[in-house]
C-alpha cells in the first residue's frame, strides 16, 4: 500500500479506518468506528462514516474531524504537501495538536529537515 501523510504528520496509510477503506473490509470498519468511538471520543462513529480515503484527498470521504479539521484547511489553502512544508511551521494550531502527538512531531520535523 502507498504511504498517505496528512498535512499534520498523522500517517493515514496506518490508520484504521483508512486500511479498511481501502480494502473494502466492513468488519474492519466496524472495529474502526469502535476505536474511533472509545479512543477519539467520536460518539457517533459507525463503519459507514469512518470511510477515509486519507486526508489529502478530495474525494470527501473522510472519517472523524478531516473534514472540518483547521490544520487541513490552512495546508490545503496553502496548497502544501504537508505542515513541514510551511513558512509558520510550527503554528498555534499546529502546535496545539503537536503537543499531544510526538509521533507526528517528529515525522514532520525529519520532512522539515
């Protein structure tokens, strides 16, 4: 599978929902909506709306907050391939969310490098 990077340094092409998505696997996508439920406090997650073609794409599937997420918006109005690529690399917003995902920190910081 090919590696999909969100602008924020999340891996998609690790992600659950974006594994089952892709494969087509409805009782992944149930698992999916489970984790996305008791992990990510998405109350209202089923295997119908975790679909997620990752978050660069435009095809508007897009599970959890993709589609209303602010770090998306502003990368893809810059029109960057990711958050590393950005003059304001680390913003507030950015760094709010960096704070609580040390993974993603330094995925963006090696592309930065």
């Amino acid at each position: 599978m090919t590696h999909i990077l969100a602008y924020c340094g999340i891996l998609c092409s690790e992600c659950p929902a974006y594994v089952a998505t892709q494969s087509g696997d409805r009782p992944a996508l149930a698992a999916a909506a489970e984790i996305f439920r008791t992990q990510y406090g998405v109350a209202d997650a089923t295997a119908g709306n975790v679909l997620c073609d990752g978050c660069p794409s435009d095809t508007g599937r897009h599970a959890g907050e993709v589609p209303g997420c602010p770090i998306r918006a502003c990368a893809k109005g810059r029109d960057l391939p990711h958050c590393a690529a950005c003059n304001e690399y680390v913003c507030g917003t950015l760094a709010q969310f960096l704070r609580s995902h040390p993974k993603e920190r330094a995925t963006l910081d090696a592309l930065r490098d």
